[in-house]
C-alpha cells in the first residue's frame, strides 16, 4: 500500500515528500494510521548527521495514531486502539535493563537498521528513530507502541512520545527536583516548554527560562516560568541576582550547545545539580578546572529520554492531563500538515517556536 511520507534521502540532503510502498505488518508488528507527529530537534539532528542513523529513511519518532492491523502474536493491541508511539523501546536483556535504567537500553535503536518500506523505485528505506511518524501510517514493533489512557486528546497525545516525556523525566526522575526549589530551564523550545509545565508541577518556588529570543516569554511564562532571562554573556549573574545571589537548586539544559552546558553549570548554586537533556554534536565541548568542581561541589548528569520509563510514566502524565495540571496544546506553537515539515525544520534551525505538530 502507497502511502505519504517525509523521506531523508542522504544526510545534509533536504526532506523529500513522496510516496512509499508500506508493507502489512508481519509477525510481533503493528500497523498505526497517524493523528499526529510533533517536528522534534531530534529530528533534525538525524537530517544534519549529529546522530547516526542508516538512510535513506523515514523520519519522525513522536507521534500518536489508531492501530489500523496487527501482526501473528500480537495480542495486547487490536485495530481501533489509539495508541503512542515509543521510538525506544527496551529489550529487558541488556545489562542496562537489568538495572532498571531501560532508557540507556542497548538495544533499543536495532530496529532503524531493519528495511521498513521502499520508494516506487525499490529503494530500501530504514525507519529513522524505529516508528517512522512522518507518514500517514507506519509499521512498527508492537514494543514501539503504548496504548493511549483515556481522556488524553489523540492529536495531542503525539507530543507525548518524546517531548514531554524527556521534559518530565528530566525534571522529576534525572534532577529530581524538590518542592520548594528554584529551578532555572535553558532553552523554550518543545522540550524546555514541557520542562518549564513539569517544574511547575513539582513545586518549584521559582522557575526561570532562559532563551536567546525575547520572543519565547510569553510561552515560557504560559508554560509556569516565573522569571525570564534573555541569553546573554551575565545569565548566570542574573539568575543568581533572582535567587538571592545563591544560583538556582538545579539548571536544566535543552539547548546541547557547549555555551549553554557551561552557563547552565554556572548557574547552579554550589551544592547544586545541573542536567543536561539537550543533544550537542562531538564538537561542542565544554571544559572546567579541577579547582572548580572541588569548590562549587556541583553536580553535572546528562539525562537520555528523560530517565523515564515509557510505560510505567505515560499514564502518570495522561493523569496531569486529564487533572489539567499538563496542558499539552500549550506546547504547539503550530499546526502544519506532511508538506510543512521541510518549513518546520527551518523554523527549528532559526530557534523560532516551541514544537510544530503535523496533524494527518
């Protein structure tokens, strides 16, 4: 069956909006018709080469959609379920899953190495981050896909499968941030919008968003920021100006950029824990003196995929939804069809908007 998607064809090389041949789901897969897909940096992460993925493929990795068919063995799921998508689903084997830690899961990206469609002219074609989303259906591993909660919007529920899972976890399981605590978050985009809601939603005493743009406070603010910061060389003394010359209890990189690791650390009073969820390329290197991690004491984690574990947290957050705790409409700054990806991306790249949701 022919249907739409957003082809990467080369690394560097611009998104192809084309037909694909997609296959019926074979054994342990299921076939999703998607609501929706959010436009993730991720995304253009795997278009620029900052992580390695085979192509050409099909991109797209946070989406939500209605099972269509499944495959032999397939029991959990049946067509008509609304469901989300998880492009990195844990095999419960590795060393990594025995801990528990399934977000660092060995084997957890295999799946974009398989064949998932073919152009018209035969050419193979890998699914990007394992589910494909930028298409009007997609055939995955029945792990990659996570029935729906109820009362969770279908189109909306899309931003669930990475942004506010990475925001959330970065919040309550990586930094584990404590009511009462000032928590500074750098970056506005998807991730930092659903980091700012999740701040908001542990108790923080003060939330600060740090952006380049003046342009993103009125959607920091929206999203629980108490405090806006415009990027500059003083963040970090502003920031320890509105925490009593202290520096925030925990800063919460989303940028992946060595300047904004190094700011965020310096933002962080002594004692304090500095996260870095953002995705920079091996270039961005940040450095620091042995003296100063003695003396500021701080703590500095990375944080994949929010620490979370998909199935155990996306009822959680279906929870704030329904409690009107988590607003994720509040987190699209768009709403664009298949043939505005390509646009999205360039949008992404002038660090303009929050998260572009294709609706299907």
């Amino acid at each position: 069956m022919t249907v739409r998607a957003a082809v990467l064809p080369a690394v560097g090389a611009p998104l192809e909006i084309t037909g694909i041949d997609l296959p019926e789901p074979g054994p342990g897969q299921v076939r999703v018709r998607l609501a929706a897909a959010g436009v993730c940096h991720s995304d253009l992460s795997l278009s620029n080469g900052t992580m390695r993925v085979p192509v050409p493929a099909v991109l797209g990795h946070e989406g939500a959609g209605t099972v269509v068919s499944v495959g032999e063995g397939v029991t959990h799921l049946a067509p008509g379920a609304p469901v989300v998508l998880n492009w990195a689903p844990a095999c419960g084997d590795c060393h990594a899953c025995a801990l528990g830690e399934v977000w660092l899961c060995a084997n957890a990206l295999n799946g974009a190495a398989g064949v998932h469609a073919r152009t018209a002219n035969g050419t193979e074609l890998h699914p990007g981050l394992n589910v494909a989303a930028f298409a009007e259906e997609t055939v995955v591993a029945a792990s990659c896909v996570l029935p729906l909660p109820d009362g969770v919007p279908l189109t909306d529920a899309a931003l669930l499968g990475c942004a506010v899972l990475t925001g959330y976890g970065a919040v309550h399981h990586a930094a584990r941030v404590r009511r009462g605590e000032t928590v500074a978050v750098f970056g506005a985009g998807g991730v930092g919008l659903a980091t700012l809601q999740s701040a908001r939603i542990a108790g923080a005493s003060r939330i600060i968003a740090v952006d380049v743009s003046p342009a993103k406070e009125e959607l920091a603010r929206a999203a629980g920021a108490t405090d806006f910061v415009v990027a500059s060389d003083t963040t970090a003394r502003e920031i320890r100006a509105l925490t009593g010359k202290q520096g925030a209890d925990v800063a919460i990189e989303c940028v992946g950029r060595a300047a904004t690791i190094r700011a965020a650390w310096d933002s962080t009073r002594r004692g304090g824990r500095t996260t870095v969820v953002g995705i920079g390329g091996k270039d961005q290197e940040v450095t620091f003196n042995a003296l100063e991690i003695f003396h500021w004491g701080r703590t500095l984690s990375g944080c994949v995929y929010g620490n979370t574990d998909p199935a155990r947290d996306l009822p959680v957050l279906a929870e704030h939804v329904r409690q009107g705790r988590l607003d994720l409409s509040a987190l699209v700054t768009e709403r664009i069809g298949l043939d505005g990806i390509p646009a999205a991306f360039e949008n992404m790249l002038a660090g303009k908007g929050g998260r572009a949701l294709v609706v299907f």
